[in-house]
C-alpha cells in the first residue's frame, strides 16, 4: 500500500484475488476501507465506474508492479501497488503476515478499530474513532467521541466492541 512521500507500506501485505474471466484477468479486493472499488477492475488498464469513482489498474512496464489508482479531480491516486503472486497463496504464506499485522508496532491494524462494510451505494467505515459514510460520489466524514464507539459499531456493523 503506499503510505506517503514516496513511502509503501509493507509488501504483499494486502490480500486480494486475482480473477481470470473469458480471457481477460481482473483484480477483485473485497475490502480497503472506505477508498475501493466495489467492482472487478480488469488488469488491462481499463477504467471502470463503480458508485464512488472511476478505478483502473495500471502496469509499469519496466518492473512487475502494477497499480490500482483512483482518479481524483483530474489526477490518478494510487491506492497501492502489487506483482501478480508467482504462487497460490496458502496458510503458510499468509500466516506471518497476519502476525506482522496484528504485532508489528508500525502496523495501524492494532491501534485503532477498522470496521467496513458495503453498501448498496458505497460503504461504511470506522476508522479509530472516524466514521466515514460513502454514498455514491458524496462522502462524510465525522469524529465519534469515544464513548459513543461501541453505540456506532452496533448501528452500522452490528456488532459488539
């Protein structure tokens, strides 16, 4: 994922499934928060519109990243970078990167509550104390007070924090 200033975050960290449909392959991430394609992105390079934006996947043909980007006004944001796994991954594999996530002390996973869930016309997120509510191309963002956390994940996530 990148982070900032030229700065990613730990490679092959994040979980997606790269999906291979009448000759064309597509990239299909259930889950960012609240700044991902709720749609198949295929790995050509061409665009697609799902309800919060228009996403494509973009290929640097001098290494072996490509890019899922988020066109922004008229610029395109990369939400991160990835290399087609060489390997099906398995428990084996991602079995340290979830402990690296859930211990490293630069991870953000184990400091703060990061619920997200679809919706019809976007998705739902709580980020720390941050719910983020995205509805088609509108987007909120407001500051939950701390006592009011675990009344916010019930309503929205149903659940119990």
């Amino acid at each position: 994922m990148y982070v900032r200033d030229g700065i990613w975050a730990l490679e092959n960290a994040h979980l997606f499934i790269i999906v291979p449909l009448n000759n064309k392959e597509y990239l299909v991430d259930v889950d960012m928060g609240g700044n991902s394609p709720r749609l198949p992105v295929p790995l050509s390079g061409d665009e697609i519109v799902d309800s919060d934006g228009i996403y494509r996947v973009k290929k640097d043909d001098d290494k072996s990243f490509y890019y899922l980007q988020k066109k922004t006004d008229d610029e395109w944001e990369t939400l991160y970078r990835f290399e087609k796994p060489s390997h099906q991954w398995d428990l084996e594999n991602i079995h340290p990167i979830c402990i690296l996530t859930e211990t490293s002390p630069e991870s953000m996973f184990n400091k703060m509550y990061f619920l997200s869930r679809v919706t019809e016309n976007g998705r739902i997120t709580l980020l720390g104390d941050t719910l983020i509510i995205v509805n088609g191309k509108e987007k909120t963002k407001e500051k939950i007070e701390k006592h009011k956390i675990e009344e916010v994940a019930h309503r929205y996530f149903q659940i119990k924090v």
